[in-house]
C-alpha cells in the first residue's frame, strides 16, 4: 500500500469545487487546513481482495452475535446501552443493514479498530474521490461504489412513496450525507423529504405514504430526546421500514468486543485487538492501552494513555473507573505509515459493507496514530 504522485494544485482546486457544487460536500477546508489529501491511496488488488472478504466476514459474524445478545438481557449493561433503549429493541427488524469496518495496517497484519454500524458516514467520499482523482491514476481501477450500493438497496424499499431521511440539526457533515442521498434518490424520480426529529413522523398519515425512514441520527442522541417527541415510536415502528435499524446500537457500542468468543467470533477474534473493561487494567500498565467511549464519533473521545500529560490521563483513567460501562480499554497497536509529500501519515481504511457485501471504503489518514476529525480524506484505487 502508498500513496500516488501528487495531483497538481490547479486540479486539486477543480476537484474541490466540484466536490462543492455538485456532491454535496463542504468540509474540504477545516480552520486553515485543507482536507483533502493530493494523492490517493493505493493498494494491491490481492490486498484489497482480503479486506473486502474479511469485512464481509465480520459483517456476517456481528448480525449473529447481535440477534443472539438480545436475548441474554445481561447484554444492555454489558454493552453500556442507554437504559431506555435495550427494552425496545427486536431483531424483527428490516434489512438493508449497512456497516463500516475501519482497517489500520501493522507491522503484523491488519487490524480492526470498530465497526461503525448505527450511521456511519463517508459514503459521498468513498463513492466521488475515487471518481474525480481516477484521471490523474489512468492504470488504477476503482473499488465499487458505497453510495450506489446504499441507495438500491433503499430503492428496494422505496417502489411505492416517500423516504423520510431523519438527521439531527446542527450537525454539517451530516447534512451533508443526507442531501447526497436525496440528490440521488430523486434522480431516481423517488420523492424524499428531511426532518430533524422524530416528532415530524406521522405513521397514521395516508395522503402521502411513507415507504421507509433512513435514520442518520445516531442512537444515543435519539435516546436523550424527550419521549413526547416519540423516538420510542420510530424504533419500533413495523409498518414502516426503519434503517439502520435500532439493533445496530448493539455493535456499535464499542464494548462489544467484551461478547466475542473464538467460536461465534473467529474473525473479530483474528482482527480485533484484545479488549477489558477499563477495571481489569492494572494502573501500572495504561501505557499499553487506549481508552475509548461507549459510544464516540470521529475519534472524538479515544485517548492513548501513554501521550497524555499526566493531569489529562490521570483525569480520563478516573472517568473510566468512575462510569467503567461508558468506556472501553483497548490494547494499543502501531499503525504503519505510508509516505506522503508532506510526512508520514497514517492510514484508516473504512470497508462498508451493505447487505453482507463489501462496496468500497472511506480513507482517512492521519498525522498521528488516532484517526480524528483533522485527519485527512483521500480515495482508494486498486493496483
């Protein structure tokens, strides 16, 4: 895996205004820093073979363990779930279901970091960077498209009325996500229309039928909402599909490494890095671990202990040991780093997989060993 050759500044300006007016996506410069990498990532189409396999196979083994641990009512506390959330939740729930494994290479094979299973973004970037860097790479092919994969399964479901596309205000990268699959959909000649709570829902109205409700509003945030706004309703609802589904909040709280087995989880079991309870690590040995939150976006709360400052990891530790079911402590890995034209960066490639097949990835690639929200976004091309 490395990087290509740098795209000339003038193109990469074409490519950003591009990515501005016809795909919905504004976030190429953050404060002063442009987000958008010049070259693309480049990988082996062995390679890519098996990060494709191995994401299916985690897909295959996390809808099991999710169905199986909604019965084992020890699960809700395990997993850290919001109280209100476990007594509603059911596997009779619609497909598609879609999934994004994030991959970090390392000197001893791949590994998995999470699987972001409730909404995981990037499927504008993983479908239009490809697209628009793959003139500059004209011996590269492109991996399938996520987004295209995403919307026929919505299709799927969406013959016969409107789809409602749920998204909390506030929030642009999500807008962002949003809008895309309405541009998309309506080129379809599908009707769509957004709403921003739960509470713009009307399941009994029979003018304008409602066909399915894709729900880019993550769990938990749903979970704090007043019940009179009736997410409670939108999770149960039966007559109306509802993806991703409220079961997805199972795998998608990050202690649910702590369920795996080497019988029911082989290939979470390869992947994943070991996992505890934030109380099973002993004080000496935090350096090895990295601490991350039940539920956290973006990288927005993963801390590796060893470069904290002591007031800060001292401050994060007693967190962990405070509400031990909000966190998650797990082992540390070196990711290995490809050379950019500015340093080394290190890479996060997100597998979606839609369906139970793999369609594509988001790339994202860091100055530093946590892929956040300053990480740079670049696409995937096959060698």
């Amino acid at each position: 895996m490395k990087l290509g050759l740098p795209i000339p500044l003038m193109e990469m300006r074409r490519i950003e205004r591009h990515l501005h007016l016809e795909c919905n996506k504004w976030d190429t410069q953050v404060g002063d820093h442009k987000t958008l990498l010049n070259q693309a990532l480049i990988i082996n189409r062995r390679e890519w073979q098996f990060l494709c396999q191995t994401a299916e196979q985690l897909a295959a083994e996390t809808l099991r363990l999710e169905s199986a641990l909604l019965e084992n009512p020890r699960s809700a506390k395990l997993l850290g779930l919001p109280n209100a959330l476990w007594p509603i939740l059911s596997d009779r729930q619609p497909q598609p279901r879609a999934m994004r494994f994030d991959f970090h290479p390392t000197s001893s094979g791949w590994r998995v970091s999470e699987v972001n299973s409730d909404v995981p973004g990037g499927w504008n970037e993983g479908t239009n960077l490809p697209l628009l860097y793959k003139p500059f790479y004209q011996e590269l092919e492109l991996p399938a498209s996520p987004l295209d994969a995403w919307l026929n399964s919505i299709r799927s479901l969406a013959s016969d009325g409107c789809v409602d596309m749920l998204v909390a205000p506030g929030f642009l990268e999500d807008q962002q996500v949003v809008l895309t699959f309405i541009r998309k959909l309506r080129g379809l000649n599908i009707p769509c229309r957004i709403i921003h709570t739960p509470a713009a829902l009307d399941f009994r109205n029979t003018r304008e039928r409602v066909s399915v409700i894709v729900r880019f509003y993550q769990i938990e945030w749903l979970c704090s909402l007043p019940s009179a706004t009736n997410w409670k309703q939108l999770l149960q609802a039966e007559q109306i599909p509802v993806i991703n589904p409220g079961i997805a909040a199972i795998s998608e709280s990050k202690r649910f490494p702590l369920t795996f087995s080497e019988s029911s989880c082989p290939a979470w079991k390869t992947f994943m890095p070991e996992c505890r309870d934030p109380r099973d690590v002993h004080a000496p040995d935090w350096d090895d671990w990295a601490l991350k939150a039940s539920y956290s976006n973006t990288g927005d709360r993963v801390y590796l202990c060893n470069t904290l400052a002591r007031q800060q990891r001292e401050s994060v530790i007693k967190k962990a040991a405070t509400n031990p079911m909000q966190w998650i402590a797990q082992r540390r890995f070196q990711t290995m780093p490809v050379d950019s034209t500015s340093g080394p960066l290190y890479p996060c490639v997100g597998v979606f997989v839609v369906d139970g097949k793999a369609a594509g990835a988001y790339v994202r690639l860091s100055t530093h060993q946590v892929t956040d929200g300053a990480a740079k976004e670049a696409p995937l091309l096959i060698d």
